[in-house]
C-alpha cells in the first residue's frame, strides 16, 4: 500500500484512490504531485491553485458553512 504526499496541500493520499500506477509512482521521486482536490481547483482557478491548492477565499467560505452548520445542531 503505497501513499503519495500533495505538494499543494501537503495532504497524503492513498496512491491506490487516485489511481496511481506503479510506475507513475515511481515518477513521483521527481515530479510534484497533485491530489484530485488541487486538480479540481486548479481548472476552475488556474491562477490560484498551485500556490497552496485552495484559494483562501474558498476556505472562509467553507470555514462559514461548518460554522453555520455547528450552530444548528
């Protein structure tokens, strides 16, 4: 079971979820990788992206939804 780390997000993700062949992880060694969160984000924001994967304004509102959501419980 192979885990490859997001340079955008500094996440781990199971290489086996994204697909990840055995050969394409060895490229790896050399290459950045990017999780499929950052891939997304990347082709709607392609500006904002790779600099820390998640737009910071993408955060807040993410941050305000949860904080909306705990009130309601």
């Amino acid at each position: 079971m192979y885990y490859v780390c997001c340079d955008g997000r500094n996440v781990w993700v199971h290489a086996g979820c994204d697909i990840i062949t055995n050969e394409r992880f060895k490229e790896l060694e050399h290459n950045n990788y990017y999780c499929p969160d950052c891939k997304v984000l990347e082709s709607l924001f392609p500006d904002t992206t790779r600099s820390g994967c998640t737009p910071l304004w993408i955060r807040n509102a993410a941050a305000k939804r949860g904080s909306r959501e705990d009130r309601s419980r």
